[in-house]
C-alpha cells in the first residue's frame, strides 16, 4: 500500500470568487490537502504565483517477503543458453523435441488432416467430464495394451485422460499417497528430471535404483535387480517404458523378463512412465512390449502415457493415466477416485488434443498414415546416432568404442563425456 500526499502553496486567480471569502487559512479537499497563502483578507486576489508540489510515498513490506527465488530450471536452462547464444551452427540438445533437417518444430500431416476433420464437423468447445474424451480413453487404452488383451476385455483398465505425461504422472501421484501413504517410490538414477519434482511435490518418499553404468556407457543390470530386491515389500517401481530418458538405455525382452520376474516376488507396483510408444523403434507393440510383459503376468499396474513426441502435440498437454486392477470392480472404483482427485487440480482435461488422438487412433486410414509418419521420425534419429557414430570413430584417435551411441534407443544418450568435457563443446566456438 502506498499513501500520497500533494502540497500546493499559493495560486493566483484574476477573477473575485466571493463565495470564498470567509475561507481563512487551508482548504482540505479528500486526501490532498491544498494550503492558500492570505492576502489583504482575500486569499485569492492580488498573490504572487508561488507552486511548490512535493510528495511522499511510503510502502508497505510485502507479505511475500519470504518467497525466495526459485533456481531455473535446469533442462529449460539449456534452451534459454540456446537463444541467447549467437553461433550460427548452434545445436539445443535440452529440450527433448523432434525437429527437421533445417531445425524447425514438425507437425505431423495427419495432425493437420485431423484438425481438418474436426473443423468440418463443426465440433465445439464444451466442457468435457471429468475423466476426459470418453473416445480418447478408449483408443488410448486399446494403443497400449492391444485392443484384444484380456485387460481391455474384461475392463480392468481405469483410465483418466492426463495433461500429458507429467500431469498424468502426477495424478498417479495423488492417488498413491492418498491411498498408499508412506509406500515409497523407486526411479532410475538417472531419470527425467520432473519425476523427482512430482514425487516430492506430491509427498510422495522415493528413493533410486542403479541403472547407468558410467563404465560401460550401458545398464547396470545387476545393480537394478539388486536395489529393487533390497526395496520394502509392496514398493512402487517407476520403468520408462522404452526410450529411457535420459540414457537411451532400455533392458533387452531377456532383462525385462528377470526384472518381472523381482517385481513380482517381492509383491511390488510397476509403475511404467511410456513417453515414446512408436517413437523409439518406429513400432507401436515393439514399444509397448514391457508393459504387455507385466500385465500378461496378471499383475496390477499403474501407465502414464503422452502423445507429445509419437504425434507432435507438445503444447496440447494430452495424455492419459492408466491403472490395471485385478478385476472390473476395482477398476471402477480406482477410476472415480483418479476423478476426485483430479477435479480440484484441474477440473477436466483440455478436448482439442484428445480429439486429434481419437480421429488418428480411430481411423483405419489415418491410423496407418500415422504409423508410416512415426517410421520416419524414429528412422530418421536412427540415421543422426548412425552419422554420429561414424564421424567420432573416424575423428577420435583415442581408441574409444563409440558402439554404446548405437545401441541407445530414441532422442536420449548418454554419451560418457565428464562435465567438464560437456561445458567445453558448449561453451566452443569451433
């Protein structure tokens, strides 16, 4: 608040105001206080002009004086480096975004042919319920377990459309420590960098299991096992579906079978976080295959899924949670409390994205269009990791094994080189 005070001393006016007369001294009018010298009995004839304005502000502390400044963030710090750096063959390798030959963000052309479709129909902009597009949470449920999977038949799936894959996680999150309080959270170390950020913002404790061997630029299996087995009885375990990000590691079908197999034994959740179905290997069933693995075990399981890589919709937020119970029953039941939850976080779900997912998914035609668009993305980062490879083998006289960048999978990898060594390429002006 602030409060303001104008002084003004003395005004000459030529013209008699009589009303005036019996004015003596100051005149007070609301919150400013205008003082008149006197002269001869009229203070407003026959003065010299003198104007003196002066004022004084004063303001109140802020009752958010103890709001501290928050850190940048630090993935979204590498792109603000990005913009302000003026190199003309500048790279951003932060934000996890496809883009073209010539470095431009690409929208898919069967997104554009669903919009299309969606503008034909004359389709408005109404609230949708609380769990999102009922025709998005079909086909999105059908994509990840295969339409014919006894999940889909028997209707144990709950699923609740997400915005995208961190409010998807999120959600998950509540639902944890509403209903499993205290029960811990196992991620990868490393993982993506939000995960810890949604765990802890949703009270949720968590704590890491090995996967990246700095030494072998590869999985630490044994350590994974290791650490997973070690976890109390019932823990939820957080898998990247495929793509690991930000390694770019993934089990092969063998060590996912073993990692199953811990899981299982030690009566733990998985909790799978699919961010690339068919970005990865360009095939949508070879990349839900860990998923599938799990729920062909009869196991329950918790999937949050995003359409912000396979179908370019980063900025449409779409994407879903799904909960695999152990019978129909259950399924309802988790899905009208992932509703309550989510209806004072958000109310309900943005319907333009869900409706560019469900015309894709739901349109034979479109559907294969997709795929083939897909193929070529995932193809194309395959060729860049195979160009790589290849100018570091030839470049590189130090007799390093430059292989690992062949065997990580989708936009990710981790490439072995110590900070130091990262701030030099950043910071070069070759």
């Amino acid at each position: 608040m602030a409060s303001t005070m104008l002084s003004v001393a003395s005004a000459s006016l030529s013209a008699s105001l009589s009303p005036l007369e019996n004015l003596k001294g100051k005149l007070k009018v609301g919150s400013a206080g205008l003082s008149f010298n006197k002269a001869k009995g009229n203070p407003f004839i026959n003065t010299k002009s003198f104007c003196r304005i002066s004022m004084v502000a004063a303001v109140n502390a802020s009752r958010f004086e103890s709001v501290t400044m928050a850190p940048p963030d630090p993935i979204l710090g590498v792109s603000e480096a990005f913009r302000a750096d003026t190199h003309e063959s500048k790279l951003n390798l932060g934000v996890g975004a496809y883009r073209t030959e010539e470095l431009q963000p690409y929208v898919l052309d069967v997104v554009k042919k669903a919009e299309n479709l969606m503008v034909e129909r004359g389709e408005n902009k109404e609230y949708l319920p609380i769990e999102g597009l009922a025709a998005f949470n079909k086909v999105t449920a059908e994509l990840l377990f295969g339409a014919d999977n006894p999940v889909i038949k028997q209707q144990r799936v709950a699923t609740v459309q997400g915005l995208s894959g961190t409010g998807s996680l999120r959600l998950a999150a509540a639902l944890i420590e509403r209903y499993f309080p205290g029960t811990k959270v196992l991620i990868s170390s490393p993982t993506w960098g939000n995960h810890k950020n949604i765990f802890n913002d949703s009270r949720v404790p968590w704590s890491e299991y090995r996967y990246y061997d700095p030494k072998t630029v590869g999985l630490d299996f044994e350590g994974m096992v290791a650490d997973i087995k070690a976890a109390p009885e019932g823990s939820f375990v957080l898998l990247h579906g495929c793509a690991h990000n930000p390694t770019g590691i993934d089990p092969t079908p063998e060590q996912w079978e073993k990692i199953a197999n811990v899981i299982q034994a030690k009566s733990h959740i998985p909790f799978f976080d699919v961010a690339y179905q068919g970005f990865a290997s360009g095939s949508l069933d070879a990349d839900a295959a860990s998923v599938r693995l799990f729920a062909a075990r009869g196991m329950e399981l918790l999937v949050a899924q995003s359409y912000s890589k396979n179908l370019g919709l980063y900025a449409e937020r779409i994407g879903a949670i799904n909960v695999v119970c152990s019978s129909a029953d259950a399924a309802a039941r988790v899905k009208s409390q992932l509703k309550r939850l989510a209806r004072p976080m958000y109310s309900n779900p943005p319907i333009h994205g869900a409706r560019i997912v469900a015309n894709v998914v739901g349109d034979p035609a479109l559907f294969n269009e997709w795929k083939a668009e897909m193929e070529m993305m995932a193809g194309r980062i395959k060729n860049v990791r195979q160009k790589l490879y290849d100018s570091l083998s030839a470049k590189d006289k130090s007799g390093k094994d430059w292989s690992f960048i062949l065997k990580q999978i989708g936009m990710f990898s981790f490439t072995g080189l110590n900070i130091d060594q990262a701030n030099s390429l950043a910071s070069s002006q070759i």
